[in-house]
C-alpha cells in the first residue's frame, strides 16, 4: 500500500466517524470550546474537503442542539442536550444499550427504561448520569422504527388466549395471542407471529399467528424456523419460478459473435464435491513467449437477470444464497442457480471473465476483461485436486527443470511422453467424486500443479504485504437420509482450496483497481467495493490481556506490526486446544467486512481495492459489479451512487442475516447431535467465563455449551472477572478460560439451540 494510499484510507476511516470523533474532543474537556482548524488538527486532516466535511458536520450538529456554537465559529458540548437518536442492542437478560453517535460508548438502558423498544430498533431517549456513579443511562422514550415485527416461537396456549414464546433470547417480551388470531395453530406448535399493536398499559404486545410452521423438534420445522427468524425465505413464489421457466436459454451464433470465443482454451472448475451451482471457472494455456494466459471465467447471470424484472426485484430482496447444513437456500431459482448460470461439464456457457497474462513470478503482465463463451472440460471435487496436487509433488520437485512440457510445443514428442508418465493422473475411488476409478487427462493435471505454483507465490505476496491469514476449521456434520447428524468431521482449507481462493481474490481485486483508477489515482466512478476497516484499538487491547493468560502477546504499534503478529499469533496457536477460542476472540476484533460505493480498501486482504466479482450465482453486489463493469466497458459515464449505496447497505444486512442462520443451523446440529450422546464423557476447553456459569468447547467436536455454577456442587464458586475465572471460596480451585476439563450432557434445548453441561471434577 502506498503512502498517499494510506493517508486516503485513514482520511476515509475519520470523516467515516465523524460525529463520535467531533463528540470525542468536544468530551475530553467540556468546558473548552474549538474552531474548526483544531479540530481538524486534532483529527490529522489538513485537506481541504476533509476540512470542508468538518464545517459541514458542526453546522449539522449546533443545528440539532447536540453541540453550542458559543462565538463567532467556536463550538462546545452542549451539556444540556438530553434527547438522542440511536439504536437499540438488548441482552440475553433484558436489559440493553442505547447506541448512537452523539456519545462515544454505548449507554446502558436498563429493562424497565426500555419504553417497549426491541433489539434492532430506532429509539428516541433521554439520557442522564446517575449521581453515584456518575456514569450515563438512559430512558426510551419513543420508537422511531420497528427492526422487525415477525417472531418464531412456540404457542402456549389457554382456553380463550395464548402467547408467543419467541425462541430469539433478545426478545424479552411473550407476545399476546387472541383467540381470533391463533390461525389454526394448536398449543405447543411453532408459529411464526407478527405484532400488530402494543398496548400502553400492556407489558405484552398484541400479535396474530401468521404462519403454523410444525411441531418443535421437527427438523424441517426448525429449519424453516431459523430462516424465518431472520426474514429469509425457503421457497419461490410462483410468478418468479414461471419468470425463470420462460427465459431464453439457447446460446445463438448472434450471441457469440458478440463476446471473446474462448472454449478451445483448456477450463475446468474445482468446488466442493457436493457443489451444484458453479459459479467459476479457470482456463489455462501457456504462450508462446513462456507466460502464462490464465482465464477466471464467472457465470454471467446479468445476461440473463435484467433490471426492473420479478426476477431481479426477487434477486435484489434476498441479495445472497443461504448456506444451511442440510439445505442451499439459492437467491435465484434452481433453473438458473444449477441449470444455465451453471459451469457444468462439458456443457457451453456464457462467461464474463477476467483474463491475465502471467509470467513465472507470478506477475501480471496483462489483462483483459469482458464477456466471453467458454466450454468445461473438466469437474473437480476439491478433494480431487488436492489429491493431484499432493500425488504429484515429487515428480514436480524431480522434473523442475522440465516444468511445463505438456503444455509447451518446445520439447519433442518422446519427451512429453517421458513427463506424461511420471504424472499420476488417476484418480483412486475413495477420492473420487464418480464413484469409480478415472482418469484425467495430462494437461489437465499439469495446468492444476503449475496453477498450483503460481497461487502460492501470489498468497505468499499478499500475506507479507499485510493479509491476515484467517484458515478457520470449519465444522461438517455427516447425515443421514432423514438428516439426523450420526457424525461430525472437521474440514480444513488445503491446497486445492487455496488455489481457486487466489485467483478469484485476484480477479475481484483487478476488476476494483480497473474501474476505482485512472492512471494510478482514484478514479470518480461510482462501483461496488468490499471493504474492511482496521481492528478496534480497544479490542485488540481486550485480545492481549486474554491471550497474556496463555503466554502469547501481540505487537499493536504500527499497522503491519499488528498484522505481522496477528498471524503469528493465529499459526502459533494452530493445532491446540484453544485454538478455536483465540481465533473466535480474534475475529471478533475485526471491523465487519460490508458493501459500499466508498472506498477505503480491505484491510484483511491488504487491498487498496477490492470488489466482489466472482460469485453472481449467490451475491447480489457480484450482479452489480457485472452490470457496471459492462457498462464502463461500453463507454458510459459514472451514475449517481445514491442508488447503488442504498442496495450496498441492503446486501450487507441481508448477509449478516445468512450468517446468523447459517451459525443458528449448525448449533441446531450440535445440539441434535448432542442429544444422542448423554451418557458420554467428553474432554474440552474453558472457551467464556460468565458470573453465571463457564462456557466449555468439547475439544473433538466443536459442540459449546454452559456449565452453570449453580450446578458445580465441589465448591461455592464466585466469578473473578481480572482473571477470566471461577474461584472457589473454600477449596480456593480456580476453573479459568483456557483450562481443560471433562463434561458430561446435563440438558439439550433445541428449541433454544442451547447445550447445558455438567462439569466432570477430579
């Protein structure tokens, strides 16, 4: 990253901030007051626009009463302001904190201040400090905007009414049923519920039964319990499904004529082996002047998704496919997401790629992007390429100086058969993903081992210019044909994996750089970018004093010293019992990664741009990206971003929903999976420490649940928050984060997805 890059992106991150970094100065001294030209000193912006942002913002503020303007261009907290705007964060245990910009923390709203506002929603409150502690807390006083009004939950229900009990532990309130809104649901059915009013003198909202979903514990009940929790639907309404049917889906001469023809280059895709949208592709050919001309080939689903259709308005309102453990919720209808979007085998498809030329070092001499026509020759499994990756390294390591021979006309025919031979180029059927022993064909092989050389080289580029290298396991559950989990497997990211993450990294990366600048500057065109700001200071700060307990520190004093030690910290704990734990912790110190038209890089990746291009079969911003790519292709003039950052925002919130599914769906899992193994000892880690009770992870399975101090009989326990610990009064024995312990099933709530164990003592 350069240095003028560097200044942008830390410019972005303040004006970003604004109000809290205003508020934050006025604060450290509340009877001071400052020109704008201090203010800006104090913030580190010497730029015209930044300072121009700054008047702009006090105006705003001194407007709105929140700041006093005491003279001519002076400003001062206004102490007397008692009424903000913000958002709402309630807690597992009633209580909440009011988040707004007119304070730098959160404020904490206790249950009974709570004015009848929910998690999510935008509240007006007045807010005070108490006089013992002197700390601020605040009342709601009114609900500006409802997050949401649908709820699952089990009915309860009495002779002439019933309520809701809602399975989200942030929402506090049971919801009212009436006897003429039940819907037909019978006592003890899951329902989804809508409220429709909130009484004054109520401590209930009112609602009405919307949808009977099943009985609780029924798997598909709860599946659709889960994707309905967070607004995400599990079927097409009928005029989208008749929309997808009646799409053209020949690929006509006129069509091709128009796009590169590029299925005489060798291509194939690697996915999982239970895949069967494929949204990428690779082709790979060597030239004649020794580089390399590599093709990443992505679906092109905005040939056939046209703006202002049911089937775009239907795309743009799911804005992502849903991963659950058992089920693909797609964003577009199977005919489009498995059938003609699909890079399926042997089959022709229209592409829009990004292709590269490459020499040995993995630099990029040249690139090229628009729509094309490709053919695959070939699928793999990512198990299948890496099988070929790791069969044929020590016939790589043996023939270096021959590299290339398949592919390259330079060596003569007996040559190229001598290489062909010690390639292994059988797949074995425990591997393979046919069922049946197969051979793939020698190009093939050698373009997936040189492909394979070149994905390293580039990884190994981006991790020493700052990328954090995040290879999470990921928990698998093995099913059976009811979907009951009878197994869980751990899947870890290999070779194989990493090769395809390389090149579409690259692709989303160089399309960014393409559209966000001219001749080395930032460009003015309006574009989808992924960005990732830097960690929070007070997080990392909170990540230390945690890992300390286990001998491991991080160095935050510059941004690539954090990012140097991050990693070292992540592969130092590879592989250990509380691996899991420092990695979620780590995370966790992250700033979300989101969707916008304002660019500030990505630093996770170490970008300076970065967009998502790749994957338009299961992301909406990848449509966009497509849409404008082709359009600046063409010649156009960048649009207004007005539109483009409100659908930004709406695919960053719809992916967060997914995500929380996607957890909610594996916890389900555990906990099903759990219920068949009560009477087992399991060994874990201490993974939280709460006044409450301990959090452990069993160690071979990844299944967390709680063991409540209540139930620890040895000894009376009391919660040392210094020390991450429990601490018996008697006994003095300490169960702190980290430790290793031994618990047994106490009690499996799949309603609540919740796991309570009990702690096997010494």
């Amino acid at each position: 990253m350069t240095k003028k890059n560097k200044i942008v992106k830390k410019k972005g991150k303040i004006i970003k901030d604004l109000t809290r970094n205003i508020f934050k100065i006025l604060n450290e001294d509340s009877s001071k007051y400052y020109n704008y030209k201090q203010i800006a000193g104090k913030m580190g912006i010497s730029d015209t626009d930044g300072k121009t942002q700054i008047l702009k913002k006090l105006a705003e503020l001194t407007a709105t009463q929140k700041i006093k303007e005491v003279d001519r261009g002076k400003f001062q907290i206004n102490e007397d302001r008692k009424y903000s705007l913000g958002t709402l964060d309630i807690t597992s245990n009633g209580n909440g904190y009011f988040m707004t910009d007119d304070y730098e923390n959160d404020i904490f709203i206790p249950n009974v201040n709570l004015g009848k506002g929910l998690h999510g929603d935008v509240v007006r409150a007045y807010v005070y400090k108490r006089k013992r502690s002197n700390k601020y807390e605040a009342d709601v006083v009114e609900v500006i905007e409802r997050a949401k009004t649908d709820f699952v939950g089990v009915l309860q229900k009495s002779k002439n009414f019933g309520f809701v009990i809602p399975d989200n532990n942030k929402m506090y309130a049971d919801i009212f049923i009436s006897e003429n809104k039940m819907n037909g649901a019978e006592h003890g059915d899951k329902v989804q519920a809508t409220i429709i009013d909130w009484p004054e003198k109520s401590k209930n909202p009112f609602g009405k039964i919307t949808t009977v979903l099943g009985k609780p514990g029924d798997h598909n009940t709860e599946m659709h319990s889960i994707l309905l929790e967070y607004d995400l639907p599990y079927e097409f309404e009928p005029q989208v499904e008749k929309e997808a049917q009646s799409l053209p889906i020949e690929i006509t001469k006129e069509e091709i004529a128009k796009r590169r023809d590029m299925r005489g280059d060798l291509t194939f895709t690697i996915d999982p082996k239970d895949a069967k949208d494929f949204d990428d592709a690779l082709s790979f050919k060597k030239l004649e002047n020794g580089n390399y001309e590599i093709g990443i080939h992505i679906a092109d689903v905005s040939h056939y998704l046209q703006p202002n259709t049911i089937l775009d308005d239907e795309a743009y309102d799911r804005a992502t496919s849903v991963y659950l453990v058992d089920r693909v919720v797609p964003m577009l209808p199977e005919m489009l997401s498995n059938g003609v979007c699909s890079l399926r085998p042997y089959e022709e498809k229209l592409t829009f790629s990004a292709v590269f030329e490459i020499n040995e070092k993995a630099q990029i001499l040249n690139q090229w992007f628009g729509r094309t026509v490709t053919y695959s020759d070939q699928r793999f499994a990512y198990e299948e390429a890496q099988y070929l990756i790791e069969a044929n390294q020590e016939s790589r390591d043996k023939n270096q100086d021959k590299s290339d021979a398949v592919i390259s006309s330079e060596f003569s025919k007996n040559e190229k058969i001598s290489i062909e031979k010690s390639l292994k180029c059988t797949i074995p059927i425990d591997v393979s993903i046919t069922g049946s022993v197969y051979t793939v064909t020698p190009e093939i092989v050698e373009a997936t081992l040189k492909l394979d050389e070149l994905a390293k080289i580039l990884r190994k580029k981006r991790m020493k210019e700052g990328a954090i290298s995040f290879d999470r396991v990921e928990v698998k559950f093995d099913l059976d044909e009811q979907a009951n989990p009878v197994g869980v497997y751990f899947k870890e990211s290999k070779d194989a994996n990493k090769l395809i993450e390389e090149f579409m990294l690259l692709a989303n990366r160089k399309v960014a750089e393409f559209i966000g600048t001219k001749q080395g500057k930032p460009s003015n065109n309006t574009f989808i970018y992924r960005i990732h700001d830097e960690p929070n200071i007070e997080k990392l700060a909170s990540l230390q004093n945690i890992i300390g307990k286990f001998g491991y520190k991080i160095n935050t004093e510059t941004k690539e010293s954090t990012s140097e030690s991050l990693n070292q910290l992540l592969s130092d704990v590879h592989g250990k019992a509380e691996s899991n734990m420092i990695e979620t912790l780590t995370i966790r110190t992250m700033s979300k990664a989101v969707y916008t038209t304002q660019n500030i890089g990505h630093y996770g990746l170490a970008f300076d741009y970065y967009s998502h291009f790749t994957s338009p079969i299961r992301r909406y911003p990848d449509v966009m990206t497509h849409r404008l790519l082709q359009y600046y292709l063409d010649g156009g003039k960048t649009p207004k971003t007005d539109l483009y950052e409100e659908r930004c925002k709406h695919s960053s919130k719809r992916e967060e929903l997914a995500s929380k599914a996607e957890r909610d769906s594996i916890k389900y899992m555990q906990v099903k999976y759990m219920q068949d193994h009560k009477d087992e000892v399991f060994e874990g880690v201490i993974t939280g420490v709460t006044e409450w009770g301990i959090y452990v992870e069993i160690t071979k399975n990844k299944c967390e649940g709680m063991v409540r101090i209540r139930d620890i009989k040895s000894d009376y326990y009391i919660f040392n928050e210094e020390q991450y610990a429990i601490v018996g009064q008697s006994t003095k024995n300490i169960y702190q984060l980290g430790n290793n312990v031994k618990v047994q099933v106490k009690k499996t709530d799949l309603e609540r997805k919740h796991l309570d164990f009990n702690l096997i003592e010494d």
